[in-house]
C-alpha cells in the first residue's frame, strides 16, 4: 500500500472506514450506472433465542410493516418509487438488508433501509398474519426432500453448546412451530435492541469519489444505535449417522459433513483448491467418480460451508434408493483419498477454475457489495480481487499437497440420509 | 444507425451478422478480462421426435461424451484446464451450449464446443448410463411437487398440434420413461443432423475488435452442417382445469396459464410493464394482494413464458390446503381487474423496476451472452440496452391502459392445481 494514503484504503479502488458507533463500510468504486449494497447485522436464526426460534426471521418481516410514519404499504410504494431492487434476507448468521438501484438513489435507497432500522412502525396485529406465513414457509419445507435434508444435516452435524441461551443452527430462518407460538410483539422488540452497529457491515459498490460514499453511509447509519454482536459456536458433532425415513420419496438423498478449515486460517486456500478439485468442474472428482463413471447419481456435489468463524466441507447426492449404499460408498472413498493429495494437472486446473470464478463472482455490483461485506464479517478484510489472484498465482501443488496430508475429512463424517429406506 | 456504418453493427457497440451458411453471430464488445458466449441451436426437448421425448436431453449430454479423438475425460479435462465455465442445457425450445473464461481462451474454448458438435464421438457404451441419469433425474422431479405442477400446467395448457411428429411441451428435458426406452444411437445420430446453423445463434461478449471477435467465430463454427430449424406450435388450451391429487403434500399449489403477447409484437413492452404491475415489486398487485394484505400465500408470483414464439402469463402461488380456494378467487381477481387499468403511481413504479432491471440483467458478461441470443432467436434482432431504456422512458400510461383495455387473462385461464385436497 502507498505511503501516505489514508488507513482507509486497502486498494485503488476499495476502502475500509469504522464509524465512531463500530459500523465498519467497504467501499468500492466501480464505473457503472448502477449502485448496489449491503448491510449486514451479525443476527441470524443461530441467535434466535432458545425457544424463540423464528425470531430474526419474523423480525426482518415485521420491519418493513411500516417505518418513519409511512406504512406497510407506503414503504414499499417508496422503494418501488426508486425502482430499486430489495435484497437480502436472514441466513444463520445475519440478516441482511440491501437494495440495488441507479447511482442517483444510492442516497435514498439508504434513507430507506435506516428508516426500516432505525424508525420502524412495528404494528402488532401484522404478527399473526407473519406468523402464518412461517408456518406455510415450514410447511413447504416439509414438501421439499433436499430442504429436509440440508435441515437434517445441520441439526445432527451441529450440537447446540450446552448451557447457550441462543437456538443455534438446527432451525430454518421461518423457525419452528413452538418457536413462532412463543414470539411476542414485546420479545421481537427486545431483540430488535441488538441490532445496531456492533459487528455490522455496510458493504457498497457505486461510481462515486470515497468521501462522498462515505459521507453518505455515515448520514443514513451513523446514528444507529450500539447493538450487540452475539456469538454462537458451531460445535460439530463427528461421525454421527442419522436416516430420516420418508416412505414416499422417490429418491434417496445423501449428506455428508466434516470440518474444513476456517476463513481466517491461512490454510483457507489451499482448501478451497482441494475442494475445487474434489467438485468444481466437469473433470472434479465426484463428479466424475460418482456421475461420470458410474451413473450413480444425477447430482453431486461438495462445498464449503462458513458457521461460527469455522468452515466445513459439505456434500450432497441425490441417488436412487438401490444405489444410494454405493454412492456413498464412492463419495466416502474420494474424500477418503484426499490425504494422497492431487496430481499437477488436478492443481492446475483446479486454481484456473477458482481464478476464473474470482472474476466472474465480481462482475455483478449487488454479488460485489455481497461479496465485501462477507469479508470483512468473515475474513476479517476486504480481499481485493487482484490480490486474490496473485494469491492464488502463488499457490504450488507442494503447499496443497503438504496441507491434505494432514486433511483427513472421511474420518470424522457426519452423515445424513433422507429416503424410503434406510443406507 | 449512422450512415456508412457496415450494416452489421446496431449500436456503438452491437454487431450482428449472418454467416453464408446462414448461423447468426451477435457481438458486444465490453471492457473486462473476461469473456462469455452461448451458442443457442434451436433444438429443445419441445422438438424431440414423439415417442422419442428425451431425445435433445440425451443428445447434449451424449455428445460431450468425448470429441475429436478426446475420450470423455479428456475432453471435461480440456474444458477444465481453461479454467473456463461451461453453462448451458436443454430447454423447451432450445439446446445451448456456451462457456465462459479469460479472454486469451476464448479461441480454444470456442474450438472445443465446435469439436462437441461437429466431431462428437458419441460413444454407444455410454448410452445405458445416461438413460439411467435421466430416469434418475424423473424421479427427483417426482419427489418435488413445484416441479410437478409445472409440468402439470404445460400438459394441460399447451396441446401438441394434430398430426404433428413433434412431441410438444407436456415433458421435461430429461423425456419420459417410454421415450427413454425407444432412444437409439442411430435415432441420436439421425437428430443430430438437424443440430447446424439453421435458425442457430452465437451471442458473444468480449473485448474484441469486431472483426476479431467475427474471425473466431468463423474459425470455429463457420463450417457446421446446415440443419434444420423445426418449429412447434404453441396451441393454447383455454379454461381447462385439472387437479393433480398429491395425498402426501403439505402445502398446494397452484398454477395459472393465460395467453399473453408476442415477443414480435410492438404492445410486448406494454405487457411486461403490466406484469410488473401485478408482479414485479414488493408492491406489487399480486404479492400485495395474496400475501401482504391477506397473507394467504407465503410465495406468489406471475411472470411472462415465451413458447413456439408466443407470449404466456404464467402465474403461481403456494399455500395451505385450507387457503387456496381463497388464494386462487384473489389471484383471479387481481388478473380480471387488469383490463380497467393501472394507476399513474404503479405504471412509474413498474418502469422504473423494469429500467433498472435492464442495467442489472446486463452486468454479467454471461447474463449478456444470453440476452443477446434470445434477442436474435426470439426478438429477431439485437435490442441494445439504451435502445431498450429508451423506448421504456417512452412508454406512457394511456398507452399501457389502451393495451389493458383489451387484454383479459382471466377469461381464458387455465388452472392446475396440485395438493391433497381439490382446490
């Protein structure tokens, strides 16, 4: 970095500023009609509380019920007004709010969503009619074999830490049935008072000088109150087994959880090249062992997973109840080889998959402030782009290789299994 | 257009030419390292031989099964080794292949979708497998009531023409069981020479000189075989009504099919202003209506189908059992008060979502790609996006209204509805 820029600037293009109350804003300036941001509140359905669950979920609904005089219907009269584009959601970790529109309502696009923040209306007869609409949400849920599934895994694969006032991650955003019943109107408020600077990023990308973005942030969130930033460990439980038996599904879908490294580790990298290489491309081993040679499944996939500042390593299958023993079989077996590391041409395609994937995750202004925000919530920084890159230029297949000796996720797998009978 | 410009370029920007052999190539030159194309050929599971319904599903996975004396591995390794991304598939009505990368492989990543189509290998042993993969696919679409229902609103909406040899829209790309079984390597074989540069499209976007970004497609596909553009007829079925019993479901479903505009038609941008009305924002009619006022539905939406060349309204909501005859009459009557009109305040609200959607739908160099294959494929030429901001800004009330006077979806609707009990 040059001497004498500002601590503010971590690139040509991308800033960093944290605001007297702790709001932390990346910024960067990109050429473009359009603007795009994101505002993170470390607040998910992880820190619903305990027997609350729903709460932050049933939250972000209930703040756009109306906001600084104007109602429900106003509200979003006035976003639509702008032509913006509403993002966000609530997730396990966060709540996000964000919105995408042209550059000359960047400023009343942020007007807006710290009106919903900081002004809402709150009106309690909106909560039975919220409260209905989770439960319809859980019941299409029920519908759904991989939402099942995904819910299955995380509530075997993640133990609540005992003693914790918090629900953790074995619930959906919507919450549980007993969870919705037990909300109020006075609980949700008490909630809301944590929602305020305290580990919250406000991530935006426009064509706009820094100062005047900056300027801009702090009018619309500097007066946000302090809030709190509650921490919810992600406990994994190893080789755990559970089938959850569905008589009348067609298929038989697979899960498959096991740590990974954490965002924040150095290792991060080389792990998500080992993972690139496990299931990135048409080439990627599942894909290939499992689809290609076998036709043992229609789709099959591994990811990395970020809870409670740790990564994990996914994997899913959906299979035919008569192949489903050996497709896990094949998935066990090539995460089991992990350990004996990849080959050169593996590496290298494995890292020009990722470089090219850095670029193309980019090129959308709302992905980008998405993006920022996340890094700086979860890598601690904002990652430039072309730091990523030289980062990634400089990895070798010596390192990745070093770093799988040691990776060994095939032994400690927690695996989950929805279908009609058992694998 | 400027006098004395090639008349291959539409926009400071957008090229269009037509080969000799008579593919269409569309060309935006844009800043960035990256590069995306699609080539589009008009080919989708629609156009699968009746009693042969898989056929261009089987056949785009078939012919990636080696190429040009590249076996299947070596092949998904080449593609890999680019570090580019490959996307694409079969739909309704077309079959696509496309790739996306750094701008120094855009050569060798067009060379090598040229080697899939015009030197496949196309090997027999593999045929088995890839029916089972489709068979297995059949059966996830089995396992997910939305997926169900919307093949449950194409059969019951769209009838295959009398006496046609085409099989229609009543199937998914994966076919079905009967025409799984009766697929043969010669019947693969004899479709694939209707795969060529009739009715075909290469949109393409890249940092190119023109003339350049034209010499690569010529080197690269300017030599396929001619094929054949077969066109299926979108009849639509007025009023039929269905039912589709799911005993076991939690939530219903329902789907609305009416006949909307064409996309050759000078009243499309009126119609897709009025979609936005009824369904574009979160102050729209419809989401306003079913789920914020009434909370009926936690999900409902509307949006424009372009099928056979004409235009469709499709509509759908998810709900409680107890709730969806209530959620059905207010959809209906949300579609029989369009006639009478928008207000000023949601035909401004509707334009300015749908003006910014057209900054946004063009950020992504792959987004774009597509865009500008469907223009030439479905508009019939390239719609560059200021020209599209312009004619939007252009748009008035009254004349939106005078459309709506004459447009009634609800009196030629067709419902299917999927649940434990009828709706």
């Amino acid at each position: 970095m040059p001497v004498g820029l500002p601590p503010s600037q971590v690139s040509s293009s991308c800033f960093l500023w944290t605001l007297p109350g702790g709001l932390r804003v990346a910024f960067e300036r990109r050429a473009g009609p359009g603007f795009a941001f994101d505002l993170r509140l470390p607040h998910g359905s992880a820190h619903d509380p305990r027997g609350q669950e729903g709460a932050a979920g049933m939250l972000e609904e209930w703040l756009f019920k109306g906001a600084a005089g104007r109602s429900a219907r106003a509200l979003q009269d006035a976003f639509d007004d702008l032509g913006v584009r509403r993002s966000g959601g609530v997730g396990p970790e966060a709540t996000r709010l964000g919105a995408s529109g042209l550059k000359d309502d960047l400023g009343a696009a942020l007007a807006l969503v710290a009106d919903v923040l900081l002004r809402p209306t709150l009106p309690e007869a909106e909560l039975p009619v919220l409260k209905d609409l989770a439960r319809q949400d859980l019941e299409a849920l029920e519908d759904s074999p991989a939402d099942r599934l995904a819910l299955g895994a995380r509530e075997a694969a993640f133990a609540r830490p005992a003693g914790s006032v918090l629900a953790g991650f074995a619930h959906p955003a919507s919450g549980t049935l007993q969870g919705l019943a037990a909300l109020t109107a006075a609980g949700l408020r008490a909630h809301l008072e944590g929602y305020g600077q305290a580990g919250s990023v406000l991530g935006l990308v426009a064509d706009l000088e820094p100062e005047a973005a900056l300027d801009l942030a702090v009018g619309a969130l500097g007066g946000l109150r302090s809030g709190s930033c509650p921490q919810v460990e992600a406990v994994f439980q190893p080789r755990v087994r559970v089938h959850l038996a569905d008589a009348d599904a067609e298929q038989t879908h697979l899960s498959l959880t096991a740590p990974g490294v954490a965002p924040t580790d150095p290792r991060w990298l080389p792990w998500q090249v080992a993972l690139s290489a496990l299931s990135g491309g048409s080439a990627s081993r599942l894909f290939h062992a499992v689809r290609e040679e076998r036709g043992l499944a229609y789709a099959v996939s591994a990811s990395p997973v970020m809870l409670g500042g740790r990564g994990f390593l996914t994997a899913y299958a959906g299979s035919t109840p008569a192949r489903a023993p050996e497709t896990l079989q094949v998935m066990l077996a090539e995460l089991a080889r992990l350990p004996r590391g990849l080959s050169a041409e593996e590496f290298r395609r494995a890292r020009a998959g990722l470089s090219a994937s850095v670029v193309f995750g980019a090129e959308s202004a709302r992905a980008r402030a998405h993006a920022l925000t996340r890094d700086v919530a979860v890598f601690g920084h904002v990652r430039p782009l072309t730091e990523l890159r030289c980062r990634l230029a400089a990895l070798t297949l010596e390192g990745i290789n070093g770093f799988l000796e040691d990776y060994d996720p095939a032994s400690a797998l927690t695996t989950v299994t929805l279908g009609p009978e058992d694998v």
